[in-house]
C-alpha cells in the first residue's frame, strides 16, 4: 500500500522510526556529554555564575522539580516518583514513537524520549538534574535549564505542529 506522499507504508514506518530513535539517542547522549563536562573539567560548580552576553549565564542549579521547578521533591520518595514518571513518559512516547509514520512526530517523540531519559539518570545519579543555562533580562530571571530540557520543548513545538500540519482533515489531495 502507497501513502500519499508515494512512499510504502513499510517504508514510511521504518523511516520514521529510524529517525526518532536517531534523535532519541543522538539526543541522549549530546545532553549527557554536555552535562559530564559542566560537571566534570569546566568545573562550573566552582566558577559560580559566568555571563556569556548581556542576556545569558551559565550556572549551575540543582533542580528537584521537574521543568520550571514544578513539582519540587526533597524526599527520597520524591526522587522516586520523578524517576519513575520520568521512565513512563519515556516508555509511553517510545512506544508511541513505535506506531507513528510521520517523520516530524518520530523526531519530535525523540526528543521528547531523550530529554526524559537524560533527565532520569540525572535523578538516579546526583539526586537532582542539573541545570546551566539562565536567561534574564536586567534582574529578571528565566527559570534555568539544560539540553534535555530543551529537547522536551522542541519535541512538544514538534508535536504540536505535526498535529496542525498533518491531520488527515488538513491534508489536501494534488
């Protein structure tokens, strides 16, 4: 059977999730790397706060929550809960990752994937995800975040603009 982009859906499904899984590993592992060298030989826990432009620093925060902050844990069964919706979420997109033909939803579903999983071994690891980058405007601060963070909402945009573009009601036929 063709799909109407003149692909097989085998094809097409193969493709996609080549491409999310890709991006779930390449995403993973950029993340992670990142963090082992602000951690590691930059050594950001010393150098405290560094401004990189009139807008953005690097720092270094320990986030309990999840993004924003949200949901702060300080417990032990806190972490628990994080860790393990952390690895729902990430089984529940992976496996949603598994069924989606469409090439933006796989790679968005990746992202997604990698950002939660970085995130989890973070908790399992140091108790807390690490955070780096800060924006702010004059004594107005953004909340602070890492790659994985940044992979989840750009999964989500994705996501979002799979579901206007590619609905089957705003397909049109040449």
């Amino acid at each position: 059977m063709r799909s109407r982009f003149g692909e097989s859906d085998g094809h097409e499904l193969r493709r996609a999730r080549l491409l999310g899984y890709s991006a779930a590993i390449l995403g993973f592992v950029i993340d992670q790397t990142h963090k082992l060298w602000m951690l590691g030989p930059f050594d950001i826990a010393s150098r405290g706060r560094i401004e990189l432009a009139p807008f953005f620093d690097l720092v270094l925060v320990w986030n309990r929550g999840i993004s924003y902050g949200l949901l702060t844990q300080d417990s032990e069964f806190g972490r628990w809960l994080l860790v393990a919706l952390g690895i729902s979420g990430a089984v529940l997109f992976g496996w949603w990752l598994w069924a989606t033909r469409s090439v933006l939803a796989a790679i968005s579903l990746g992202l997604v994937i990698a950002g939660a999983s970085s995130n989890v071994i973070d908790r399992l690891l140091y108790g807390a995800v690490a955070d780096f980058f800060l924006f702010h405007v004059g004594t107005f601060e953004w909340y602070v975040f890492n790659l994985a963070d940044a992979w989840i909402v750009a999964g989500a945009i994705g996501l979002i603009l799979a579901w206007l573009t590619e609905r089957p009601e705003m397909a049109t036929e040449p």
